[in-house]
C-alpha cells in the first residue's frame, strides 16, 4: 500500500532523498528586511545606509528607493535594478520594504 508520506523527491542541494511533505515545507520560505518585514518579488525597499557599490565606483545614499525587487535563492540578497546600475545585488540588512 503506497501513501502519500511514502513519496520521496530528490534533493539536489543534499544529494539525498527526501520525503515529499519535508521538501513542501522546505520550498516555503521567508525573505525578511532589515525589521523583519517578509519580502516578495516585485515589492520596493529603501536603503537604511549608504552603501558602495563595488565596480561601479558610486554611492546608493540611505533613503534611495529601489523598485521591483526580485527575490534570490540566497535568503539574505536581493537582486534588483537601479537608474544606474544593471545587475545590483542587495543583502536584505540594509534594506527596509516600503
């Protein structure tokens, strides 16, 4: 008799079989900022301190708003899109949700 708590699915991050209800659990996850507030993809946030950006020898000042932020398979970054910076990756502690 095969139940539902026999299913198995591959992890490929472990390389181990785990049960499919673990794996379910494991998929729903929480991206918070800086106070805590949950992230979502499409959501905009505010830098809470300047930051320099390595190799675009600028500076994002605290208070900048940055739209349309998509969330990473890192809970602590955040990729997004500045006027002036293509492919910026932001870790979520200096980022407050608007």
């Amino acid at each position: 008799m095969t139940g539902a708590d026999d299913d198995y699915v591959y992890d490929e991050a472990t390389g181990e079989w785990r049960p499919a209800g673990e794996m379910k659990a494991a998929a729903i996850r929480e991206v918070r900022d800086a106070s805590g507030n949950v992230l979502s993809d499409g959501d905009s946030v505010t830098l809470i301190k300047d930051l320099k950006v390595k190799g675009a020898n600028q500076t994002l000042k605290q208070g900048t708003v940055i739209r349309s932020i998509r969330l990473t398979d890192n809970d602590d970054e955040i990729d997004c899109r500045h006027d002036t910076i293509k492919g910026l990756v932001l870790r979520t502690e200096f980022v407050r949700k608007r």
